[in-house]
C-alpha cells in the first residue's frame, strides 16, 4: 500500500522544531513521583481540593495511551506523526501511572487502563476512509491535531491549576515534581499539535476546511467526557479548578485555539466549547456533586497572568478516549 502523507508540502522547519522538542524533553521519573508522593503532609486536604480532577486526568491519561492510532490514521508512520507517537505514547502512559500512584495514596479509585485492542468505532471508520481518499485522510488528519491541540491545553491548565493548589497546601514537591512535569509534557505535545495543524490548514481546500470545522463544532466534547455517563466527573474537575464553573476561564482558551486552526479570516466560532463544558458541570449538579457552585479563590488568580501555553487522539466526543 502506497502511504500518503497528511502534509502537502515537504519537511517543515517549524514542525521539526516542535517535535525535537517533544522527543528531547526529559521523561517523568515514577521513583521520584513515589518518593514525592510519601512525602505529602496533607492528604486529606489534598484530596478534598483536587481529588475529583486528579481522578477525571488519570482516566484520561490511561484511556488515551491505548486507542490505537495508527487505526485512526493507517498512514501516520510518516517522518513527523510516526516519530512523535513514538514519544507522545509512552509519555501518556507516564502520566497515567504516575496519577495512579497518587490516587492509590490518597485512597481514591483509579480508571483501569483500555485493551490495546480496543478501538473506538468512530475511529475505525476515520481509518477506513482515510484509506479509502485522500482528501477524507486530510480532513480526518486536520481533525485529531486540531482537537489534539485543544486537549492539550485543557490538560495544560488543568496540571497548572493543580500545582498551584498544592503549592497552596504546602505541598511543594508534589506541584514541582508531578504537576509541573506534566504541565511542561503537554506543554510540548500541544506545541506540536498546534504547529502541525496550522501548516496542514494552509494546504487544504476550503471544503476540506469547512467540513472539520462543522464536524467539531457540532461535535465537540471535552476529552475523556464525550458519554453522557463520563462527563459529570469533568464536571468535578472544573468545579474544583474554575473560578465559575458556569463559565470557565479554559473554555476562552481553548476557543482560540479552534479560532485560530479553523475559523474564516476574520470571524470567529459560536462558543461551543463554553457549551460543552456548561453540560459537564449541569451533569455533574444533576448528580447532586457537592461542590459545584460559583466560587471565587484568591491563589487563581495567578493561573490568569500564568505561563506559556500547555487525549485526542481523535474521537471528537469520545466518551471514554482521549488527548491528553
């Protein structure tokens, strides 16, 4: 079979740059997670604060590592996809180990990682029409690194929030040694998602474009919380790390991402990703979830003025699937 590359034009400087930097970064160390981890002073704080978001990336993180994306892009051992998969995946994997060990201290449930066998259905027929055209394999392309991109930022100001809680409640090597590794993990992945998306953008035909758009903009589900049954537990997460979480700062961060990979010069997208996030928090108060209310706490405010920018893996609205 002939493989076909997602990327019209030849190798790209700039898409070589980001994935040198995803490769080169150091890997997170589980020993020195274990060791931080028995160090924490104040479980039980810890556990009321961010225990809801700490389970809801943990789930995400071993869902994700797990979905088979070669299913999902039969074509993607080209020089780019193909090198950083080699990366992103163990990297993922990481991540969910080392939120398991913390769980485990702290006494919470943790998600059991999916069957390498399992693949959603929606990404094998992704795959099959990517195999079947090109231009399907470009659109299907343009959708995992758009979304790709989009996870990563709500994984990167989810671990960001997380270690300035802990930071907080004096649990300072806990913020540097686990949140602020996997803040500058996802950091780098959406670095290259973003990159890559923009450039496969610039190559594809408006109808192309049009297409993904609409599909992501009808479609769009918070990673890990696409199933009715998932997103109460998003919704948690957002009630601990928002401000409101009746509009969360995220979803305007998160929003121009998409703006930028994909709306029409000079316009802009209708707030669907405010919408999605809306309907994890409603779900998580239809629940009864203590904790779901507006909120003001004086330490956020510092994630606003906050650091550079931070699992689809497809799955537009994946319940259980990533990208992180």
């Amino acid at each position: 079979m002939v493989r076909r590359r997602a990327l019209v034009c030849e190798p790209d400087a700039a898409i070589e740059r980001r994935l040198e930097m995803v490769v080169a970064k150091p890997r997170l160390e589980l020993e020195a997670v274990d060791r931080a981890v028995a160090g924490i002073r104040q479980p039980e704080a810890l556990r009321d604060r961010i225990g809801d978001a700490i389970r809801y990336s943990q789930r995400v993180e071993a869902d994700v590592a797990g979905l088979s994306i070669e299913t999902l892009l039969p074509y993607t051992t080209d020089d780019y996809d193909g090198r950083f998969l080699d990366t992103w995946v163990p990297d993922e994997r990481g991540h969910g180990h080392a939120l398991d060990i913390l769980l485990k201290h702290l006494d919470l449930p943790a998600e059991i990682p999916r069957k390498a066998s399992t693949v959603p259905i929606h990404n094998r027929l992704a795959g099959l029409l990517g195999k079947r055209s090109t231009h399907a394999y470009q659109i299907v392309s343009m959708l995992y690194h758009s979304i790709g991109a989009m996870n990563e930022r709500l994984a990167l100001g989810a671990y960001t929030e997380m270690g300035v809680i802990a930071s907080e409640l004096g649990e300072d090597d806990l913020a540097t040694v686990l949140f602020g590794h996997l803040r500058r993990d996802e950091a780098a992945h959406l670095g290259y998602y973003r990159t890559y998306a923009r450039r496969l953008g610039a190559n594809l035909a408006p109808w192309q474009l049009a297409l993904t758009r609409a599909i992501i903009v009808h479609t769009y589900a918070p990673v890990g919380a696409g199933d009715r049954r998932d997103k109460a537990l998003c919704g948690r997460a957002l009630a601990a790390l928002e401000d409101d979480p009746d509009n969360p700062s995220a979803a305007a961060l998160l929003h121009t991402i998409a703006d930028e990979l994909l709306a029409r010069p000079g316009q802009t997208l209708p707030p669907f990703v405010a919408k999605s996030l809306r309907k994890c928090v409603d779900s998580a108060r239809g629940e009864g979830a203590p904790g779901v209310e507006l909120r003001a706490r004086r330490f956020t405010k510092r994630l606003r003025v906050a650091r550079p920018l931070a699992t689809l893996p497809m799955t537009v609205n994946s319940g259980r699937s990533p990208a992180s």
